[in-house]
C-alpha cells in the first residue's frame, strides 16, 4: 500500500495493480518527485478496487480496535473535503466519542452485528421481492423474520431444519466475518442445491452492505464456490406420452355406488365410500384441468397458480400473462402490466369449467381453505394420478412443459425461436435446446437416415 500525497490529479489517475482486488494509497507528507508538501492526514487513504470504483476511506482505533470506515465516493467528495472529514473525525475521537454514531438510533454502535445488517437488508431490499425468494431467504439467514402461520399444521414437520446465519452470528460485528466462518455455516447443508441457494444469500447480504458502505471489508463469501448440481434424467416414451395425455384430456372418474336400496350399517358405509369417491373424482378433474392448461400453453405452475380468470379473453382466445419467469416485463424505465399469448380453446373450456366450479373467486385454481390465496398443490390428486396405467412414478408437473416442447420441436415444422419466445425463455436458444434430451423415440428417424445415407 503506498505512502503519496492525495491530490485531485492523483486520485483521478489512480488505478488498481493487476492481481490484486484493492489497492489503498494513503495520505503522507511525501509527494511525486519526492518533494514535501504540507496538509497531509494521517488515516486519510484512498482506495481503488479492481473494478474501478474508487473511495476515501479513514482507519482509526477506537476502544483499542482498529477500524477502517468508507467517508464516500470520489463522485461526491474531493481530497480537500475528505481531509476535513477525518480532522473532524479525530476530534471527535480525542473527545472519546464514537465518530461513527448513528444519529438516527444512539443505541446503535459502529460494529454493526450481523444480525443488524440482516433487518436492514430485509428492510431495504428483500421486503419487496417474490415470496419465494423472501421465504429462502427467512429459512436460510433470518428464522426470526418467519411470520406466524394463520393455521397451525403438521406440514414441514419432518422437514430438515437448518440453522439461519443470523442465529450463527448473532451479535458477531459484520465486519470480523471471515471466509472460514462461512466455510463452517455452509457445512451443514448436504444438498448441493440448498448449498448455492444459501451461498448466494450470503453473497447478496455482504455485496449489499459493502455497496451501501456500512463495511469497509471484502466479501468473505467470494472465496468459496458453488457445487456442481447433477440431476436424474426423467425420460419418457411415446407410449408414455400417449398414456399421459389420455389421462389428462379424457379422464376415467371411479364409479359412484348407488345406496338407495341398502340401509342402516351397510347404508351408512356405502355412503362414507360415496363422499371418498366424489371428492377424489372432484380432485382429480380439478387436476386434469391445470395439467391440461400446462401442457397446451407449455406454461410453468408458478404463471398458472397466479393466474385469474380476469387474465384471460376467452371469446378471443388470449391469456395476459401478467406473471412470467423468464422474459421479464419491466424496463429500466417503464413496466409492461403483462404479455399477451394466445391459447387453444381447449384451454378457454378448461377455464370455464373452472369459473363454474369456483364462481366467487378470482384466481382460477384457488386454495379449498381460502378461496383468496392460490392453490399451492395437488399432493393427493398427482398421487392418485401416478396410479394410472403407462404414468411413471418419476412424472411432475413441470415435465408437461417439458414434454409439450419436446413434441413441438422434433420435425414438427416450429421454429425453436418461436417456442423461446412464447414458453418465456430468457433469450437464449440453450434453454429450449436441453428439452431434446427427454424424448428418444422422435430422434430415432436421424440415426435411420443416417444408416441409410451410409449404405446399411
């Protein structure tokens, strides 16, 4: 780190060394050329990352520790001003005052805790994200932002509990986080998936607090890497595929026992079985009708369970989509409220069927228990439909868009670009080319008239 006068000439021609992440040129009484010059600051330095972004910052000791604060950027301070600064800020240590107070909450010292910088984070930025991402985020960093559920259930009980970083850190200060502390937080997590997602949090929160400068440190997540995430191929065949859209587009209910005839005992069982089966069928057409919509608008559940029969221009056969993934609606500048698809009009007779079953809510697959809420799952009705003949027991939902796409792009005369766009692929054709890898029987042809081409 070396010792120069600051000058404006310097620091707008300061750069950071090749190899290295930040470089600090503090303030010293020795200029260029080695004349001495008169007004340098101790504890003034100016540090220049790798990616050009350059800052005043000040070191001091306060209670026997060392500490390094950002004063600001060079867009808004120059060297005059940010030696005012830290004169400022070295009375005020003299007079055994903390320099770094904040004014907004005296209780609050200049070590900010981890779990601090976790409520302001929350605050600041992830309030106002998904809900998903909001729900990762509370599990994996901060449990004690976990809202009271309305109703209490056994669902999740026997799901694997981590321990939050917020719990792990508690009132460690932000900055004394090093690499190994993260190290040894990640451990815990067996999955490679969970891993990411938790190391991605990580990297989130400290970036956020590095931007914001409330630390002067460098991000002790940066060191550690994602794994690698291998996941079991989910083939299926054309038979299968014929099964699965029999069962879906024309669905064979169970038989309702007739119990006219019967009484007492036998009555009463006959119409116990009665109610088990009314409501199973009633599931399952439920389920058949949201399998059907994702199959022919090869749409994700997450667009369909948000949906509202609002969305939807039957009579011309259109879908707003005011919820996608991939191709996203806003612009730096301006939002689009949705985008608009068309859709087959089995699709239009799939959502009727659901205005006439739910005919006071405005979400087309509502929750049973709050008609306000969306459905969040079709356990027991994908469980019975597994059962079927020719459904294998690997089947999920997302493989109907999947399989949908599959379909559409081996020899059927559409354009890949045109599949991209209307599934909301984020742009690139990499994501509509992985899904030639789930049907085999349709490549078949190629490896025939490759044979034939050679003779064989």
């Amino acid at each position: 780190m070396p010792n120069i006068y600051l000058t404006d000439e310097l620091v707008s021609g300061a750069s950071c060394p090749a190899k290295k992440d930040q470089e600090i040129y503090w303030d010293y009484p020795i200029g260029e050329g080695g004349a001495v010059r008169n007004g340098s600051v101790a504890g003034l330095g100016l540090r220049v990352t790798a990616l050009g972004n350059k800052t005043f910052v000040h070191a001091y000791v306060f209670n026997q520790k060392r500490h390094r604060k950002a004063l600001g950027s060079t867009i808004l301070l120059n060297v005059a001003s940010a030696r005012l600064a830290v004169i400022d800020r070295e009375q005020r240590l003299r007079a055994g005052e903390n320099p770094d107070l904040d004014e907004n909450d005296p209780r609050r010292i200049h070590l900010m805790t981890v779990r601090e910088a976790i409520d302001r984070y929350w605050e600041s930025h992830v309030s106002g994200l998904s809900e998903g991402y909001k729900h990762s985020f509370v599990m994996l960093m901060a449990k004690w932002l976990r809202r009271t559920p309305a109703m209490v259930t056994k669902r999740g009980k026997n799901a694997r509990n981590y321990t939050d970083l917020g719990t792990v850190f508690m009132d460690r200060p932000l900055s004394s986080i090093k690499p190994l502390d993260i190290e040894r937080y990640q451990k815990q997590f067996a999955s490679p998936y969970v891993y990411n997602t938790a190391l991605r949090h990580v990297l989130a929160l400290f970036n956020w607090a590095i931007r914001m400068q409330l630390v002067d440190m460098r991000n002790p997540a940066h060191p550690l890497k994602k794994r690698k995430v291998i996941r079991q191929r989910r083939d299926y065949s054309m038979e299968q595929i014929r099964q699965i859209t029999s069962h879906i587009f024309y669905p064979v209910f169970d038989a309702i026992p007739e119990i006219d005839d019967l009484s007492g005992i036998a009555k009463r069982n006959e119409a116990l079985v009665k109610a088990h089966i009314v409501t199973a069928n009633d599931q399952m057409a439920e389920l058949c009708n949201y399998m059907g919509i994702l199959f022919l608008t090869m749409a994700r559940p997450s667009d369909l369970a948000s949906a509202e029969f609002g969305h939807f221009e039957l009579d011309k056969l259109i879908w707003n989509k005011h919820n996608t993934k991939g191709i996203k609606l806003s612009r730096s500048l301006y939002e689009y409220a949705y985008r608009t698809v068309p859709i087959h009009s089995k699709v239009a007779s799939m959502v009727r069927a659901q205005r006439d079953r739910w005919p006071e809510s405005k979400l087309v697959f509502p929750s049973h228990t709050d008609p306000s809420q969306p459905r969040d799952n079709f356990r027991k009705g994908l469980a019975r439909f597994k059962t079927l003949p020719g459904v294998p027991d690997y089947f999920q939902l997302y493989d109907l868009k999947r399989i949908a796409i599959s379909l559409m792009l081996t020899g059927q005369g559409v354009s890949r670009e045109a599949v991209s766009h209307y599934v909301d692929h984020k742009g690139n054709l990499e994501t509509t080319m992985i899904y030639d890898l789930g049907l085999v029987d349709p490549l078949r042809p190629v490896t025939q008239r490759l044979g034939e081409l050679a003779g064989l």
